[in-house]
C-alpha cells in the first residue's frame, strides 16, 4: 500500500524543492542589488551630496529593502512547506 504513494511523494517533494530554490535564488538576487546601490552610493558620495540626491537614494534603497523582505517571505514560505 505504501508503494502508491511514493511517486507522488517523490514527485510533489521535487516540485517543492524548485521552488524553494528559486526563492532563496531571488533573495540572493535582491541582496545584490542592495549591496551595488550601496556601494554606489558610498563610492559616489561627494556627487550624491553635491546634487542633494540623498532623498533619492534613500528611496531607491527603501524600494529594494521591500523587494528583498517580500523575496525573503517567500523564501520562508516555501520552506515552511517542507517542515510540515
């Protein structure tokens, strides 16, 4: 009895570790782009300051900061799924 239920244990097992990949690849890809904003920035300070676009890269920050936490809810989502 127990053998019919292995292939869709296998299968459904699969199917929820892609997609736990695929999140934590897009978390990854989040805190990449958060890491070249700051590094521009930091790099580039006399020319943010000189152009007072401080305000403008605080909300380019804050864009990806919430891209980022939202990739990382369903990173945390999705592994969840597999401690059920």
């Amino acid at each position: 009895m127990l053998l019919l239920f292995v292939p869709f244990i296998i299968y459904s097992a699969g199917k929820i570790g892609r997609r736990v990949r695929h999140t934590t690849r897009r978390g990854q890809d989040k805190l990449a782009d958060i890491q070249n904003i700051l590094h521009e920035t930091i790099t580039g300070n006399r020319i943010v300051k000189a152009f007072s676009m401080e305000s403008w890269e605080n909300c380019a920050l804050c864009r990806r900061r919430s891209g980022l936490f939202r990739a990382n809810l369903r990173s945390v989502a999705a592994a969840a799924i597999t401690l059920r």
